[in-house]
C-alpha cells in the first residue's frame, strides 16, 4: 500500500528531473569505466597474440582483427558514456532539486550546439529520451566488450585446442 504522502513517480516532464536523478544515471554511466578498464586487458592480450608469433601460433589471424576491432568499438562508447556521466555530475552539482530538470537540459543543450557536438534539432528531447540514449550508449559498450572477449576465447581456444 502507497503512503498518501509519497509523491507520484516522475514524469517526462523536465520540471520532474532532480538533481538526484541527474547523479543517479551519472553513477549509473560511471560503471562503463568498469568495461573500459577489462576491455584494455583483452586490448592488451589481443596486441599480445598479434605481435608476438608464439602466442598464437595456430590461431588465426581474422579472429585477433576482430577482437582488436571490437576493442577499439568499445573504446569509442567508452569515452561516449564517460563524457554524458561526466555532463550529467556536473548538471547536478550546478543545479538545486527544485530547479535541476527545467534548465540543466537548455543548459546541456545550449553548451552542446555551441562546442558543434548536438545539432540544433536534435535540441529540447525530454529527459526519459536522454536516459533511453545513456543506457543505449552503455549497453554498445558492454556488447562490443562481449564481442571482444568471444573473439578473444576464439583466437586463444585455438592455440590451446
């Protein structure tokens, strides 16, 4: 049973968006420094098995160019999420909760068209849009992590098969 005191779930309505909201997707987007740290480790071992012939002797070349692409996949959305979970701190230690969703998105949007990072109609997305776009951002990352570690076990499994 619901308290009668307990205020309703936000909406998409910006007004809804708090500062908490705000430090709770950064804290979210902040694990894809988890994946990027892993993933320069298969980066590492996958430069392994491409410079030095003996460790991957019988395995074949194609799948070490695969790891190595989707290495390089998940660094790109690596320093993707970094960058919004690093927007999305400072949003909410700039703002107080009453104010923080009515304009930290014209704020994000503003700063955004005039570094050339956000076309101008893409400007004024609500924020369940932004939070759909964050988490999709972190799930290509931890996809091309998979991908890049299968790849990895392919070119390996074969050496050690």
């Amino acid at each position: 049973m619901s308290d009668p005191r307990t205020p309703p779930p936000p909406s998409g309505d910006p007004v809804a968006t708090t500062a908490f909201d705000l430090r709770a997707m950064a804290s979210l987007l902040a694990q894809g420094r988890h994946l990027r740290n892993v993933s320069l480790i298969v980066l590492a071992a996958t430069l392994l098995g491409l410079v030095w012939p003996d460790a991957g002797a019988d395995a074949m070349p194609a799948w070490w160019l695969l790891s190595l692409c989707a290495g390089l996949a998940q660094l790109y959305y690596a320093v993707r999420v970094d960058f919004d979970a690093r927007l999305l701190a400072a949003l909410a230690d700039h703002g107080d909760d009453a104010n923080a969703g009515l304009h930290a998105a014209r704020r994000l949007d503003a700063s955004l068209i005039a570094l050339g990072l956000l076309p101008r109609d893409r400007a004024g997305r609500d924020w369940p849009a932004r939070w759909r776009g964050a988490r999709g951002l972190l799930r290509n990352q931890a996809l091309c992590l998979l991908a890049q570690l299968a790849m990895l076990v392919a070119a390996y499994g074969r050496v050690w098969l």
